[in-house]
C-alpha cells in the first residue's frame, strides 16, 4: 500500500513538470530572455549567400564551402528567402 502511494506521488510530480516548464519560459519570454539558438550565419552573411544564389553561378555545395555551413543550412536559408519573398 506504501508503495502504491508513493507511485501516486510520482505520477503526479512527473505530470507536474511539463506545466512548470512552460509556464517557466513564458515568464523568460516575458522578460526577453528566451532567445533560443543563435543562428549559423548572420544577416549579412545570409543576404550575401542569397546574392551569390541568384547570380546562379555556384552550387548549393560551392555555397556551403564558402560559407562553411552545412548542406542543409543553405537549403534552410534559401528556403526561408523565398517563403518572405512569396509572402510580401
């Protein structure tokens, strides 16, 4: 009977956690302290590596050379310019 108690404590301790987390970052978010993870290349970096892309002279892996990201990096940046490009 003890044991099953203290089951009891825990399930409800473990269902606990995941509110305190949220409601944690909300007040970090609130604060502005929430950033989450820096990006790879800079705006600059990213505008330059777009510009490079539309002159259509390099390849996407040239590109990631010159930037030294990764494959996947590149498509996300490119990506990205084209979803604002189609939404404004």
């Amino acid at each position: 009977m003890f044991f099953n108690i203290l089951t009891t404590f825990t399930e409800f301790e473990g269902d606990l956690l995941p509110m305190r987390t949220r409601k944690g970052m909300s007040i970090a978010k609130a604060k502005g302290r929430l950033r989450g993870r820096a990006p790879k290349l800079s705006s600059p970096r990213q505008a330059h590596l777009l510009k490079l892309h539309a002159i259509g002279e390099h390849t996407v892996a040239e590109l990631a050379e010159l930037a030294e990201v990764s494959h996947p990096t590149v498509y996300r940046v490119l990506k990205r310019a084209q979803s604002e490009s189609s939404a404004a």
